[in-house]
C-alpha cells in the first residue's frame, strides 16, 4: 500500500514538472505577443526595447521565487 502511495505520488509530480516545462521559443513567442498586444511594432526599438522587459521581468520572478541559495541553470542568458 506505502509503495503504490508513493508511486502515485511520484506520478503526479512528474505530470505537474513536465506541464510547467516550456521551450525559450515558446517564450519568445509569448514576449512578441505581448509586446504586439501592448501596441508595439515588431522591428523596430520599442519592440526590442519590450522583448527585453518581458524576459527580465520574467528572470525576476523566477528569481523571487526561488529559495534562498538555489541556483537554477535552467534558465538560459538567451531567453
């Protein structure tokens, strides 16, 4: 009984790990519409100007949410 407990446990987190996974081109994609939604042109500054906003306030988010001393390498200088 302890073991199966254990595996569903298992299961369940690994389901909940891999739907929270998402791609740095999924990311990307999720910047430009957001900067498109906000009004911005794609190629021009403003709209490189936003892609770069979005990727910081994301990295800061992350950061905040992380416990202290955990270093994540997961997240790429490039996203």
């Amino acid at each position: 009984m302890r073991r199966r407990s254990l595996g569903f446990v298992l299961a369940i987190c690994a389901l909940a790990l891999a739907a929270s996974c998402v791609s740095p081109e999924e990311l990307h994609r999720e910047d430009e519409a957001a900067c498109t939604g906000y009004g911005f042109k794609p190629g021009t500054n403003d709209f490189a100007n936003c892609l770069q906003r979005e990727s910081l306030a994301r990295r800061y988010a992350i950061q905040a949410d992380r416990p202290r001393g955990c270093i994540n390498r997961s997240v790429s200088a490039t996203s």
